[in-house]
C-alpha cells in the first residue's frame, strides 16, 4: 500500500496550522516562475541557494520525490529550525539543510544535477566566488534557473529619495544609495559575464513585473514587509537626525502621485535566467 494513502494531519494542531498559510508574497512571483523552468527528472540531487523558510525548497523536494536528494543552505539558523518543523509536518524524507553562505557550499565536486536560487543571489557577499562555487559542485549539463530583482526595483520609491536628497545637496546620500542598489541588484550583464566566467551557458533570460498598490505612502511605510526587508537599509543612508524630515517629505511626493492615480504603485521587475554548466 502507497504510503500516501496514510494520511494524520490534524487541523486543529497548532503546528500544523502554524505551517499551512506563510508564503511570502514578495517571494511568490518569483518562485513561481522559477519552478515553471525547472527540467523534473529522476534520481538527482539539487541544491537550492538561499533557501530562507523553505520555499521553493520544500515544493521542489515534493515534486521531484525520493528518488532525489535536494539540500538547502542559508546562514539564518532560525530559517533552518522553521524549515526543520515544515519537514517534519509534511513528511518529507528527501531534504538536507546546511547551515552556511553560498562561498563554501559542502558538497562535493561535481555532485549536482541542478542549482535554483530564489532571489537568494542578491544576498551573498561576493557573488563571483558562490558562482564559482556553483560551476565546483555542477556535474557537466547541470541546470542552473535563478530569479532575481533588478535595480529598478521600487524605482518610484527610489527616485522620490533622490529627488529630496538632491534638494538638500545631500549628493553623499545620493551616492550611498545608488551603491546599496548596485550592492543588491547588479546589472543583467553582470551577471551573464560572471556566469560564462564560470563555464555556464544560457538557455533563456525571461524579463517579467509584478507590482505592490498602496493606499497612500504612508501605509507603504508601515507594510510589514517593507519594515522587515526594505526600511532599515533606506535608513542607513540617510543621517539619524534628518531621518524623520526626510521621510515626511517622501511621504508627501509620493502621496502626489496617489493623487493622480488613485493609490501608490511600486514596481519590480525582475529576471529568471536558465542556464547550464557547459
């Protein structure tokens, strides 16, 4: 008898519940593309870089089966615990977690069938060193499928910033900001030169947007998601005594354009590339 014909899940568990409804939505559009791409074959192993709380991790897992081995790594320990408990819950018996960064991936030479990363690419610290650390462990003909958003990302926000830091001849800010952008989002020839640097080819770049709609600047500011990941690097580059002007005066710019269409759009573009190791 198929195992899954066994079934205990128990909806009034808390733990239970507790893993049934968190994926992120600043995740979703990306992962979901991501996986469209992925080539789901037999008997491969797979490394997911950046695997945060597990997704598209534990979805890939799911979908490929046991026949295939799927490790995750991400430095955040408490992601790792989270992702320990979903496993547990979900019964899924194919996964293997590394606490670490992307530069000294654990595995092996020439182990892997095939590499994702879900937006986990701009977080590393020195992105030509993980992707050479992809090309050590990628057997030849690895697929290699990451997303990533680019540095028109939230350029509405952004351009706001600039305009009222330009206004105060604050051109250091300016400066700061434009090199947090770079730091985080690195140009799409960047990317193709580092990845034919390391011996990977591409097969297809998919350009793609999705939006945020606010009902004015200020619920922006106080969205959790904006609190969590965007705020605090906004304010490292603006001086802790003008944080407050500054923001007020952004507040009011952007709540300009809500005027004239009707809420607060922020944009993010965003690229899938599918490649292969050569």
């Amino acid at each position: 008898m198929s195992a899954y014909i066994q079934t205990n899940y128990n909806l009034n568990d808390e733990t239970t519940v507790s893993v049934m409804d968190e994926l992120s939505l600043w995740s979703a559009p990306f992962g979901l593309k991501l996986l469209e791409k992925i080539n789901y074959n037999k008997n491969i192993s797979v490394l997911d870089i950046g695997s945060g709380l597990g997704f598209p991790l534990l979805e890939i897992a799911m979908r490929l089966g046991n026949s295939c081995k799927v490790y995750g790594i991400d430095p955040w320990d408490m992601a790792i615990e989270r992702i320990k408990t979903k496993i547990k819950i979900y019964g899924i018996n194919n996964v293997e977690l590394f606490c670490g960064v992307a530069e000294k991936i654990p595995l092996p030479d020439s182990s892997i069938n095939l590499i994702v990363s879900n937006n986990g690419l701009n977080n590393v610290n020195d992105l030509s060193f993980v992707l050479s650390e992809c090309s050590r462990i990628a057997k030849s003909g690895t697929q290699f499928v990451f997303t990533y958003n680019t540095e028109k990302t939230m350029i509405e926000l952004y351009s706001a910033f600039e305009e009222i830091l330009n206004k105060w001849n604050m051109f250091n800010e300016i400066d700061q900001m434009k090199e947090h952008i770079y730091k985080k989002r690195k140009p799409l020839d960047e990317y193709l030169a580092l990845l034919e640097r390391n011996g990977f080819r591409v097969n297809e770049i998919v350009n793609d947007e999705f939006s945020y709609r606010f009902v004015d600047a200020q619920s922006m500011f106080n969205h959790f998601l904006i609190k969590l990941a965007f705020l605090g690097s906004w304010l490292d580059f603006i001086p802790e005594e003008r944080q407050g002007e500054i923001l007020a005066e952004t507040e009011t710019l952007l709540n300009r354009n809500v005027r004239e269409n009707c809420s607060l759009e922020l944009t993010v573009p965003f690229i899938l590339i599918d490649c292969f190791k050569a």
